[in-house]
C-alpha cells in the first residue's frame, strides 16, 4: 500500500479512483481485524456465501477495489497506461 500511495501522490489520480482504493482496502482490513467477522467467515460454506451479508460487503468492497485500479491504471496518465499494457497485460 505504501507503493500505491506513492504512485498516487506521483500521479494526477482522481479523488474517485482515490476513495476507491484506500475505502475499500480500509474496509477489507478492518473486516479481517474483527475476530467476529473473520470466524464468520471461515466458518462461511460456498453455498451461503451468496446469501451472507459480511461476505457480499466484502465482495462489493474488492469491486471497488478493482474499479480503483482501473481508473488508476488506464485513466490516470498515459505512461500508466502504457506501462499496465506492457507489464500486466498478458
């Protein structure tokens, strides 16, 4: 995350792609840090996943993670864009 931070601050990166990366890692870390959450979710069964309301936050906030990402990398600035095309591309 300090990476990221760093490339951010470096970068003219949209307040948007901003909230959502550090919201959405803020939210993933304290779900993990609550002893609770984490026990519901290791005890969590495929099949109730889709159900389970911890879970589906959860998955929103990796959405809006991913969503940041892509506003990071191919919004941002053309030299991300060029490098994400080059380097994480396949």
């Amino acid at each position: 995350m300090d990476l990221l931070a760093n490339v951010v601050m470096q970068r003219k990166v949209s307040k948007n792609a901003i909230d959502y990366l550090f919201d959405s890692y803020n939210q993933f870390l304290a779900t993990l840090d609550n002893l609770e959450s984490r026990a519901r979710l290791k005890e969590l069964t495929y099949e109730g996943a889709r159900e389970d309301e911890l879970f589906n936050n959860l998955r929103k906030a990796s959405r809006s993670y991913q969503e940041g990402l892509r506003l990071l990398f191919f919004e941002t600035d053309k030299e991300l864009r060029r490098l994400a095309q080059i380097y994480a591309i396949f």
